[in-house]
C-alpha cells in the first residue's frame, strides 16, 4: 500500500517536470510585424494568462480549503482517539468486573451443583426406604416423650428438605442472573468497541482522501504557476518590441484618460450637490422606528422528544440501522427521533457529539443528547436514559451514569 503511494507521487512529480520542460518549449519566436498584430498576439496572451492565474486561483483558494479540511479532520481524529482511550479504560474496567462476575458465577455453579448432589442423596434415601422409615420411627419410640422427640426430628428433617430445595432454587435463579448479566455487559461492549473502530476508519479513510485531493490541487497549481510564466514572458518579448511603436498612441490615451477623469470628476462633484440637498430634505423626515421585541422559544419540546423516544422501548437494534420500529443502532436512534421534529443530526455518534451547546450532567434536562464515547442516548429525566444498547436487549431505558460521560449536548 505504502509502495503504490509512494509511486503515485513519484508519477506526480514528473509529471510536473514534464509539463515545466513542456511549458518552456511553447514559448515561440515572435512573428508579428505590425502593431496591430503584435497588440492582438498581447490581447491573446493576456487572456490566456489571466485565465492561466485563474487555474492557480482557484486551486490554491482549493488547495487551502483542504487543507483546512485535513486540520478539521485531524483535530476529529484526536478528539476520536481521545474517546478510543476512554472507552478502552472503560473496557478495562467492565472486564475486571466481569472477571469478578465470573468467580461470582463459578461460585454459584459449585454452589448449585454440591445442593443439587445433597438433594439426590436425600431423595434416594427416602426412595429406598419409603415413608415407612418414619413410621418405625414412631412405632420405635420406649415411651410417650420419645415418640415427640422423633416426631420433632421428623418435621425438623422434613422442613430441612423443603429449605434446601428452596435454597436450590433460589442458587439457580441467582445464577441465572449473574450470567444474563456478564452477557449484557460483553455485548455493550462490543457494540462500543465496534461504533468507535468504525469511527476511526471512517475518518483515517476520509483524511487519506484529503491528502490524495492536497497533492493533486498541488500538481495543478505548479502547472497554473509554470503556464502564466509562460505567458508572462511572451506578453514582455511583445511589449518590448511595441513599446517604440506606440508612444504617440500613449500620448493620445493618456490625453483621453486625462478628459474622461475630469469629466469624471465633474459628475462627481454634481452627483455630491445633489446628494447634499437630497440629504438636507430627508433629515426633516422623522426617524424613529419600532423595534419589535424578540420571542423565546418554548421550553417542552426537550420533554416531547423525550416521550417520543420512549415509544419505541423494546424494539431490536440493528447494526447501522435507522428504523424505530424495524431496528436502529445508537446514533441512528438518535437521529431518527430528532429527525421526527423536523431537527437533521449527524449519523455517527461522535459526529452527534459536536452538535447543540455543551452542559454539565448536573444541569442534563430531557432531551439532551448524552455522548459516552462511542454511544450515545437521549435523557429522560430521573437520571435515566433511553438508547439503543445491544441486539440482545434492543432499545431500553438505562441509568445515565451507567458509564463514563463525555458530554452532554443541548440540541433543543
């Protein structure tokens, strides 16, 4: 890759070289005799060099404004890499957690599996011997006190068997819950790590093309520079050999120049007179003017957007997706609610992260656009938020500090 870059380049420089050597061998001996002739070969040459300025105009004025292009976007790539960072700290974070989450988990499961062996081992007993073990128990008994005593260790024994089940089924449940959420936090995860990846391809992508546009305006610039030398220099060899011919036609112009600026002038002086009575009439005229006060906008449509957003709680995300009903990612959610009050946002989230007026979390109101790095959702109020997570729990409502805040955004 880097090798066909570099021959690229290689093939532009010569191709400078080339059209320099090219530009240098078009500069032809002058022909014209005659003023006439030599004066239509400087018109000629004139136009050719302004419209050969004009080329370097345009792509110098190109040239910079990519350039200024490739500043934006670097400064968009360090901003992106920045939250890259953060949510790799984040991702170091949730993995600890998971890590704990999965001794927690491995714990349960021995857990489980050691009541689960005890149970067997207590329902076969009560298989093999039969509930006729707890009669002889009774039948068994010397006296009145020791058949209450056997009657207590046999309720105590039967209450011990419903605990123990009942711990089983509480430890199964337990561990169920642990592993759905070791689940849900590997798939925001990835989801995360994917969005940002993305992200920061989408933009080395955009920046390559940047350079690609840079080196081209450059290649036409230096060509536009080398004709309007070209050009110069022949517009000078017909100068110079006009310039005897026409002294006396000099004289008459500047004659005529002299003329037309006094004529100039004169009118200018009227037009002045006429403006200074015009001006005299029209300061009688009174002045003043009502200014109409300005209006402020309402302040519920961030709550309206925040309702709206809710509607669609449950539905499945989809990569790249911007359907609210069929299926949306982080930043597609986002912008689809938005777009629903007639309000266009950018696609990506870090792109919807730049948008609106910065605030503090502590003054986030519902509405408000909330970026994680790499996510974003729509606060709701009550410190909660609603997003599109993960394709296993789709569009849900989440605590909003539930990671890392980049920024908050005011969009409405």
């Amino acid at each position: 890759m880097d090798r066909g870059r570099t021959m690229k380049r290689y093939k532009r420089r010569l191709y400078v070289i080339l059209s320099f050597i090219l530009c240098l061998s078009v500069v032809d001996p002058i022909s014209a005799t005659t003023i006439s002739e030599l004066r239509q070969e400087v018109k000629k040459n004139q136009s050719q060099l302004k419209n050969a300025q004009q080329k370097a105009d345009e792509a110098q004025e190109a040239q910079e404004g990519v350039e200024e292009e490739m500043e934006e976007i670097d400064a968009e790539l360090v901003n992106l890499i920045t939250d890259i960072n953060l949510c790799e700290e984040a991702i170091n974070d949730k993995e600890e957690e998971i890590y704990r989450t999965q001794l927690d988990y491995d714990a349960a499961v021995a857990e489980k599996d050691e009541q689960y062996a005890s149970m067997k081992i207590r329902i076969q007993f009560m298989y093999e011997k039969g509930d006729s073990s707890y009669l002889h128990m009774f039948f068994g008994a010397g006296n009145m006190g020791d058949m209450v005593n056997k009657a207590k260790y046999v309720e105590e024994l039967y209450d011990y068997d419903r605990k123990l089940l009942t711990e089983y089924e509480d430890t199964v449940k337990r561990v169920q819950e642990l592993w759905d959420t070791l689940e849900e936090d590997k798939s925001e995860l990835e989801t995360s790590k994917t969005e940002l990846q993305e992200g920061q391809a989408y933009m080395e992508e955009l920046l390559a093309q940047k350079k690609e546009e840079y080196e081209n305006y450059s290649v036409m610039l230096t060509k536009a520079k080398q004709e309007a030398a070209t050009y110069t220099a022949r517009i000078k060899q017909e100068t110079a050999q006009i310039r005897k011919l026409e002294e006396e036609e000099r004289k008459r112009r500047e004659e005529e120049e002299r003329k037309r600026k006094e004529e100039e002038e004169r009118r200018r002086k009227e037009q002045e007179a006429l403006l200074a009575d015009g001006d005299a009439d029209s300061e009688e005229a009174p002045k003043k003017q009502e200014t109409p006060e300005p209006t402020s906008s309402g302040g519920g449509k961030g709550q309206d957007i925040a309702n709206y957003a809710c509607k669609f709680i449950g539905n499945p995300y989809v990569a790249g997706g911007t359907s609210l009903t069929n299926g949306a990612d982080c930043s597609g959610f986002v912008m689809s609610v938005y777009k629903n009050f007639g309000i266009n946002l950018p696609r990506s989230s870090y792109s919807q992260s730049t948008v609106g007026k910065g605030v503090s979390y502590s003054d986030a109101r519902p509405g408000d656009v909330i970026y994680y790095g790499g996510h974003v959702g729509i606060y709701i109020g009550n410190g909660q938020i609603v997003h599109a997570s993960t394709e296993r729990t789709g569009i849900k409502i989440t605590s909003a500090t539930y990671r890392n805040i980049v920024t908050v955004r005011r969009i409405v």
